[in-house]
C-alpha cells in the first residue's frame, strides 16, 4: 500500500507522455497532457497523507488529527492552472482545425512555410 | 522525423526520465508519515485564529492569500487568451441561418433533455452559491462554486438554443463580472493592508466558529473568487460554442462567385 500512490503518480506521468509521443489527435493530445498533470494531483495528496488522519476539515470534529492541508491547497492551485492550459491548448487547437482542416500533429510541420 | 525515430528517442529519454523519478520518489517522506511541521501548525492554528474550519481555505485565502491572487490573474490572463484566440479573423463572418443543406431532417434537441437541463438550472445555480458561501466552512468556496454556477449556464444552452444563452449573457455584462471579481479581490487585500498592516490580512468580525457569517473578509474573497472564476468559465463557454455554432470562414474569393 505504500508504494501504490507514488507509482499510480509516476504510472500516470509515464502513461500521459507515451500518449502524447504517440498521438494521432490534437484533441487527444490536450488529454494526455491532462493526465499527466493528474500525477502531480495524486503526488501531493499522498506526499500529504498521514496514516489514520482525516480530511483538514473541523466542523465536525474539533481536534483530531488531519492531513497536510497545504499540500491540498497547492492540489486546488494545480487544477486551477490544469484547467486554463487545456482550455487555451484547446483553443489552438479549434484554430489549428479551422486553418490547416487537419487534427493530425504529424501535419503541422507545414505550417511554417 | 518519422514515428519510429521519435519513438525510439522518446523510450531513451522516458528511461533517463525514470531514473530521475524513481531517485527523487526514493527521498519522498513514507506514506503516511507523521507529517510536515508547517501543516500541522496550520491545522491546529485555523479555527482558534481565523475561525475558518476548512483549512484549505484558511490556507488559501488568509496564510497563502497572496498565492491565491496570483492563481486568480493566471486564470484571467487565460481567459483574456482564449477569447482573443477564438476571435473573428478578418476571413471570417457571423453565420446564425448555417445549414446549407437544407432539406435534410435535422434531428431537435430532444423534450427529455431540454426539460431536464431546465429544471436542472435553478438547483444548480443554488448550489453554486451555497458552495461559495460556505467555503470557509466545509470543502469549497469560490473556485469549485463558480466552476458550478458556470455549469448552471451551460444548461441553459443545452436547454434552449445559442442565441438564447447569448441573449440572457451578453458578453459585457459577464466582462464586467470577471473583471469585478478580480478586482475585488484586489481592493479586498488592500483594506487588509490598511487596517491590519499587511496585504490580504485578516479583516472584519471573526464571529462564532460554524457560523456562515464568520471568519471575517473571507467569505468577501470567496464571493470575489466566485464571481471571477464563474463569469471567466461564462467567457470560455460562449467564446468556444461562438467559434463553432456562429463563426464561418469566407469562401475563397474566387471559388464560387456568389457568397
């Protein structure tokens, strides 16, 4: 159990890479990129951790022992930055498809001619 | 480069990448150690302190709130990109009467769908609020909430047609939002550094711990926070679904004749 959070992290890294080398799809692409920003998601949540701890929330419980809340902040701070580089990736790609009529990453080396 | 090339480059580096990894995860606290001091501290200082319950948000708006600004004018700096991305070009025009085939069955948006993102819209929307409004008590506040009544528009769209999403949001309105949100946060930190002697401290009655109104300005921030990410979420909407649904380019002049 240990080792499973840092290797679900690092499984996503390598996974999110090998799709981007691999893709054939803009659109496919800005999801690899996606999931590989999901493995700094999973790393600072179990760097964060603590065996037998509950969620840094005290409203009900006042007292008992929580999870690294700041490691958590800089998860939402990480989503926030994920979701503006797939939205502005996205939009490059929306023009990409309307200049060159093509999703394939392989046919952009055209496009400084 | 062909694929193959590329690959093989990629299997090299992925391994050299690995190695680096693997090393750094080798000096990574065990999981579920007994954790960082600073967290600790932050966890046991929120409520007594800020009267906030859910730390993150303590994090986020009171002892990191500088951070949080940043993260907010990155969000808007994206916004302000993808809206001058998805810009008209000068060989593009507006085209709402857009099917050139005419003739052909169209299939309409169907009952079941438009009455359920209907009724769909209000319950949304009242979520949003209660998400931002009790983001310094339970897991939330204004990013995730405005994120959520972002969504409430959107069914409005799936609901109903473009032009009506468009004719309910224009455009200004929701720029004057974000804009307002963004500032607010700005004007909010700054009451912080003239009452309390540094930016974004801590302003405002702290009130009774649990309570909505309590934890003094950062609710204010949250209703900002909201504001902001909620009207940029509006832009990004209409400025994709305009670039597909509106936007269509000129023929080439010499193509056709008649466009």
């Amino acid at each position: 159990m240990s080792v499973l959070a840092y290797g679900v992290a690092a499984w996503l890294l390598f996974v999110g890479l090998w799709g981007i080398v691999q893709s054939r799809n803009l659109v496919h692409l800005v999801i690899c990129l996606a999931v590989v920003q999901a493995a700094t998601y999973v790393l600072l949540v179990a760097i964060g951790y603590r065996a037998g701890a509950v969620a840094p929330v005290f409203a009900v419980r006042l007292g008992t022992v929580a999870v690294d809340p700041v490691v958590q902040a800089l998860c939402l701070t990480d989503v926030v930055v994920g979701t503006t580089v797939t939205a502005l990736l996205l939009a490059l790609v929306v023009q990409i498809h309307k200049r060159t009529g093509s999703l394939d990453p392989d046919s952009l080396r055209d496009l400084g001619e | 480069m062909t694929r193959r090339t590329r690959l093989r480059l990629f299997l090299v580096s992925a391994a050299v990448l690995a190695v680096v990894v693997l090393a750094g995860f080798g000096e990574l606290p065990a999981f579920g150690h007994p954790g960082a001091t600073f967290g600790a501290v932050l966890n046991a200082l929120s409520v007594p302190q800020r009267h906030i319950t859910d730390v993150v948000t303590a994090v986020n708006f009171t002892y990191r709130g500088v951070d949080t600004l940043a993260e907010e004018f990155i969000f808007f700096a994206a916004v302000t990109a993808v809206v001058l991305l998805l810009a008209p070009g000068d060989d593009e025009h507006a085209d709402h009467a857009s099917d050139a085939a005419t003739g052909r069955w169209v299939p309409q948006t169907s009952d079941a769908v438009r009455v359920l993102a209907l009724a769909l819209v209000g319950p949304t929307i009242l979520f949003g609020l209660y998400i931002v409004a009790h983001g310094h008590l339970t897991p939330g506040g204004g990013f995730q909430g405005g994120v959520v009544l972002a969504t409430g528009v959107l069914l409005v769209y799936l609901a109903g047609e473009y032009t009506h999403l468009h004719g309910l949001y224009p455009d200004t309105v929701v720029e004057g939002i974000e804009l307002g949100g963004a500032s607010a946060f700005v004007v909010i930190g700054l009451i912080g550094l003239a009452v309390g002697g540094t930016f974004l401290a801590t302003w405002g009655p702290l009130g009774q711990v649990g309570q909505l109104n309590s934890a003094g300005n950062v609710p204010l921030l949250n209703v900002s926070v909201g504001a902001e990410i909620g009207a940029g979420f509006v832009l990004l909407l209409s400025a994709f679904l305009r670039q597909t649904i509106v936007l269509r380019r000129h023929p080439p002049a010499n193509a056709s004749g008649s466009a």
